[in-house]
C-alpha cells in the first residue's frame, strides 16, 4: 500500500480528504497541528475521525503559533466574526497551511511517502491564500527541491481534491462514502465538547453546505443558536 | 527602519547574516528553533549572539522534530559522522529549513516585514538541498502566494547573502563587520557548554573556513579534540 501524510483538523474539509485518501488505497498517516488555537476541540474531532476511518497513524504537532498572534483564532483579544466581513477575515492565521504542509513534507520524508493530502478549497472559503490551487502548486514545487528524497527521484504530490468543489459537493462526496460528519467539528468558536455556534463563516459555509446538499446537517449546536 | 525576520541557528553562517542585515539598516526580529536538536548549546548561543548584536527581539519557538525522526540531529539513536560520507549525510533534517522560514513567514507578516533572511549556503556546504539557490527562490514564488499580506501587494523577498560564498569568505565578512565568532556554536554534537567535538562536518568546514581566511579560530573546543 502505497503511504500518504493527511492533514487532518478535525473538520469537514480534511476528514473528506482522508475518507478520499482512503477509498483510493493509500495507507494514511494523519497529521494534526495544536497550534493553540482557540477551538481546540476540532483536535479531538482529528482523533474521532482518524480512528473511526482506520488510519494507520495519527499524530498530533505542538507548536504555539501564538507567539506570532494576528488571528482572531490564536489571539483571544480578537473577536471571530458573527457575520460576514469584506475581504480576508482575522480569522485567516499567518502562514498556517504553509506551516502545516512544511510538518507534512518532513513526516513524508521519513515515511518515504510521496503523497501529501490537505483539504483547501477555493469555491466556499473564506478568501485565504493559501487555499488556491496556484498556491498548492507553488507549495509542491518548492518541496520537489526542498528534500533529499525528492532531489534523489522520490518526488512528492500534494492532493488537493477539494479544490475546485462547493461546500454541497465536498458533504455529498463524503457522504457517498459513508462517512459521519456528526464527529467533525468545524466552527472557529466551538465549545469545550465541540458544540458549534452556528454563526461564524465556518459554521455558515457547513450549515449552507448542508442544505444545498439537501442533507441532514448533523452539527451540535450550542444553546444560544 | 525596515524590519527584517532573520533565522538565527546560533551557528557562523546566521550570526554573520544578522551582522549583515544589521550593517544593511534593518530592524532584525530574530527567530530561532528549538526543535529538540541534538546540540541545544547552539540555543544559548542564538541568544548570545542576539543580544550581542541589539537584536529588536529574539523568540524561539518550540516544536520538537523528534517526533519525525529521520536524522542524527533529532535521533540519539544515529551517530554524527565524524568523518566525511557520500551524499547527502545523515545530519540532514528532513524539511526543516522549510519548516523555520514558514515561522519566519508567519512572523513577518504579523510584523508587517517584508524581509527575511536566512544563512544558507551552497559551497561549503553538506550538499543539504534546501541550501541552494533554486529552493529559496521557490520558497519565496510560494510564500508570495501564501500570505494576506502578499496577496494585498506587501511581497516577501528572502535573502540568502551567503548563497555563493565559500566560508572563508563568510568568515572575512563577519570579521570586516567585527563580529566575534566566539559567541557562536556550529558543531553538530556540542557539550553543553558549547564546546565543538572538532570532527564533524560541520566543525570541519568551520575549521576550514578560519584557515582559509588566515584568521584565528576562536571555537572553543572539547578536550578530546
């Protein structure tokens, strides 16, 4: 079987990418990031979903990426937005995907795993960078001359199969597969057992996603929704 | 005055950096890793050499690379060459200067920098892929697609000013910019108190490099030396 490194949130996005990753055969070793962000509950989601998908692996990184700050996700003074907002949100969080993918890239490398997973996408989103697909491709072309492995022939590809498809597309996708959504957690502001608040854009692309899908939403919501 | 992240190991080749982006008129927020290395003594060094040089402010952030293994760096269980080998040597760190100049981006975008530099170099060198020329000119194409910042037109450049220098001529440069190489740590397996073993690669081009620019080598060494 050939490995791949999957990174996983514990959201929507990357827990489709991994039932993906999956059903195409790879042997998945899930990568989560505790970059001390505000709803740490999804990392209890990543654990649920790696375990209920059967990963071979799942390990989870520390590293406090609030020692930088400038997201309403790792800076508690900033307040994540309840309504929609112009341009790229304080929620987008300084260089998160390109850090993730660098973690990816060096567990690859001692895999010998060629392939790397992550779950952007560019259609419902939220206007981060590093969710395009001209940045995907910009991403691997550095790791294709950032490693041993891949300068002695064992390139790497970095999958991303949510790109081009709406937050319907990506729930009927996972949902062909089987797969529960009720153990993700997606909302920027859960609650300590990962409870959503059904406002932030989070909540709303996956609660809209829902319902264009014309599928039960099975998030938990918090009271006050 | 502009301000520069610059990656600062605690080693000759970044500790000349700073010197240089000092002597260039930058700010300078240095940024050092702690990534459970082998020789933690090039740390105290990074803050020696910092302070030394009136640094704006040093952070070291945390992420213990250990949990990937793969090099004599991270893995005590793989012993430091102490005499030259074919390829790539086993004290390369899979991916970590992409990992350092992610938290490098990060930070520089929280600091609205639109510099970064780092001591990578590619004549003296352990024929380390991510020390060449053509993948910092790829991790920058990325990181000018990655970030909010860059996307709304504030580019990043990364400077690599000791790209094509061989390290006597590194050496002549910091000691043209009266920097004291005494307060640095390159060796690969220094004692605590930052004494080098003399052997390794690493120590060997260091050695090298005072011999070739007809200066004294201020490295304190091991008795076993």
């Amino acid at each position: 079987m050939k490995k791949a490194v999957v990174l996983l949130s514990g959201g929507l996005d990357s827990a489709t990418v991994l039932a993906i990753a999956k059903s195409q055969g790879y042997e998945c070793y899930c990568l989560s990031l505790d970059y001390h962000q505000r709803h740490v509950a999804e990392l209890k989601a990543a654990e649920r979903v790696a375990n209920s998908l059967g990963a071979a692996a799942h390990r989870t990184a520390q590293l406090d990426l609030s020692m930088f700050g400038g997201s309403a996700l790792t800076d508690n003074n900033i307040d994540v937005p309840e309504a929609p907002t112009d341009g790229i949100p304080v929620t987008y969080v300084p260089a998160r995907n390109t850090i993730m993918l660098s973690l990816a890239l060096a567990w690859a490398e001692t895999l010998g795993a060629q392939d790397i997973f992550i779950g952007v996408n560019a259609l419902d989103y939220s206007g981060y960078p590093d969710c395009r697909q001209e940045y995907v491709s910009a991403f691997q072309r550095m790791a294709n001359l950032a490693t041993k492995s891949a300068v002695e022939g064992k390139t790497i590809t970095v999958h991303a199969p949510l790109i081009d498809m709406t937050k319907a597309e990506i729930i009927k996708c996972g949902h062909a597969l089987n797969f529960d959504y009720g153990m993700t957690v997606s909302c920027y502001q859960a609650d300590s057992e990962g409870r959503a608040c059904g406002l932030c854009d989070s909540c709303r692309f996956r609660k809209e996603g829902f319902a264009n899908a014309g599928l039960q939403d099975p998030t938990h919501y918090q009271s006050r929704v």
